[in-house]
C-alpha cells in the first residue's frame, strides 16, 4: 500500500526465524528501559527486506522492533481465521502496528487519482479490522508543469478526500515533505520543501486525523532545528522516520537517495532530533529509510539486524 519514492529519484539521477535467539532485549524490555514513548519500528521495504508480510513479524521480534509496518494489500486478501492468526503472532511477540503507506497516487494525473480512491475504501477497511491506526504518504517537491498555487489547491482538495476516507476508518493521516535542495530546485516549479509549509497544508485541508511525517533527513536538509518540532503536539506526527547523512557534502548538495543510517555518521544532530520527539510526547513508530544501497543488498537478517543496532545506537546517542 505504498508508492515508492524510489522510482523519483531514480529519474533524478526467513519466515522460520525462532523467536529468543535475538542477541538483543525481547522489546517489552527495551521499552521500560527508557523514557521515549515512541516504538522502534521494522518497515521492511525502506531497507531492502523482501520476506513475505505473513514472516515480517517474526524478523521484527528476533531484532528486537517494537513495531511494524502494516501491509494493507496482504491484510486486505486475509480471510477471518488467518487474520485472528496473523494478530495473535503480533500480540505473542509484542509488537504493534506502526504506519502503512498510501495506495493512492495523487500526484498525477486525475483518472490515476480516482483509480487509487476507488480502492482505498476496501484497503482503510482492512487496516481498521486489523487493528492498524496511521497511514502515511510523501510530497514530491516539484512539479513539472503546476505552479505552486496550483500544485496546493490540487494536493489541498485530492487529500481531503484521502483523508476523509481514512479518518472514516479511525486511521490517522500523515504527510511528509521533501527537503532535499537537488531535488525542489529540479523543477521550475518548486513545491512544499519545509515543515512549515507541509503545515501550511495541513491547515488548508483541514481534517482533525492529518498531520505530519517527520524525517530527521529533511529536517536536517531543509535545515530545521529542535525548536521547530518542538513547536508541534504529539498529535501533530503520524509517524517518523531516522536517517543520516553523507560526510563531506555540504548540506545544499545532499543527495536524496545517497543516505546513510541513522547515528553512523553524526552529520545529522538525531541528539537534538530524538529529544525534541521526546519533548512533544511523541508516541508512534520511528524507522529508518536510508535509501543505502550496501543496506539494500544485505539479506533479510543481516539488514533488519543493521537497523535495529542503528536506530538504538541513535537512541543511545541521544539519552532516550
């Protein structure tokens, strides 16, 4: 249930894993360790893991997530017994839902748009029986042909109707803007690249369950700081997403699909990041989205192992 950003920035340039014999704290341990209220959360497809939904949860226990990514494609083909199953297996190895991706494909053209909604009620419904709460989706910073006014009368008016959809079925509805400067200059036609301007939106669309997605790389990109985030309310972030950055480049010349993970190189202040989540209450999944190749080639264990060491080493890091 995602469109992935993989395809944009290309144009710009096992299941029987036994749970226990994690070298890591069963999750419930980890999470009383510490003050953060958040989940560290397993989205398979931001780092290259291909194991079936169904496997993806055992994977999650055995490093030690506290959450994972729904699929709302798989959930939706589910029937009744295997789902009961599928929630069971969540509950034993203590885990939760963290945030799905959106179907829909609003960026383009209109028929795409309408073709997208006409599924997105039976896929709202699935994540709803399944217990899922946040759904989330990104904003491409640039626009081919569409002004900005344009381009945010169009995004303001296909979203609210997204967003009506998913807040029917009690899920929480979050944007993520795009900071990388290569790529909101690409165009003519820049779009929304700060958070400010992702509120701007939010404003406009005007639906209580809409708010963000943070990404401590377009923060950092789009040259934010702790005060910004600081400024929202826990119900203002859906969902939250820890990348590093690159040495030895500056910050304009970042490159979108050239990251690193989270706390394996300091460029990025995930320090004042992380505190700052902390600061707002922040209580929902925070995963890693490198878009790392090297990552990406590892197998399923190797990558989520990666992963879950990262985003505790940033955690660590960080006091939380």
């Amino acid at each position: 249930m995602t469109i992935n950003r993989r395809t944009l920035l290309k144009q710009t340039l096992a299941a029987g894993m036994a749970a226990g014999s994690s070298p890591f704290l069963p999750a419930a341990a980890q999470s009383t360790a510490r003050k953060a209220p958040f989940t560290v959360d397993l989205s398979p497809g931001n780092i290259g893991v291909k194991a079936d939904p169904g496997a993806v949860i055992a994977l999650a226990h055995q490093y030690g997530f506290e959450s994972v990514q729904p699929n709302a494609d798989y959930l939706a083909k589910l029937d009744a017994v295997r789902l009961r199953e599928l929630l069971a297996e969540l509950a034993a190895n203590k885990l939760v839902w963290g945030a799905a991706g959106l179907s829909v494909e609003f960026r383009g053209d209109e028929a795409t748009f309408l073709g997208g909604m006409d599924g997105l009620p039976k896929l709202a419904a699935a994540l709803q029986e399944a217990g899922a709460k946040r759904v989330g989706t990104w904003i491409k910073p640039y626009h081919e042909s569409l002004t900005y006014s344009a381009n945010f009368k169009q995004h303001a008016v296909r979203l609210r109707e997204v967003a009506k959809v998913l807040g029917d079925h009690g899920l929480r509805f979050g944007l993520e803007y795009v900071g990388t400067r290569t790529l909101w200059t690409k165009s003519r036609h820049s779009f929304i690249h700060t958070m400010a301007e992702a509120r701007e939106l939010i404003a406009e669309i005007g639906h209580p369950d809409l708010g963000l997605v943070l990404d401590s790389w377009h923060w950092f990109t789009a040259q934010e700081t702790a005060e910004d985030i600081l400024a929202l309310k826990n119900h203002d972030v859906v969902a939250c997403d820890l990348n590093d950055a690159p040495t030895g480049i500056a910050v304009e010349d970042q490159l979108d699909n050239q990251r690193e993970l989270p706390a394996s190189t300091g460029v990025i202040d995930i320090k004042a990041f992380l505190n700052a989540l902390v600061g707002i209450g922040y209580d929902g999944p925070v995963r890693a989205e490198p878009f790392n190749q090297p990552l990406n080639a590892m197998e399923d264990g190797p990558a989520a192992e990666a992963t879950a060491k990262s985003i505790r080493k940033a955690m660590e890091i960080a006091g939380v």
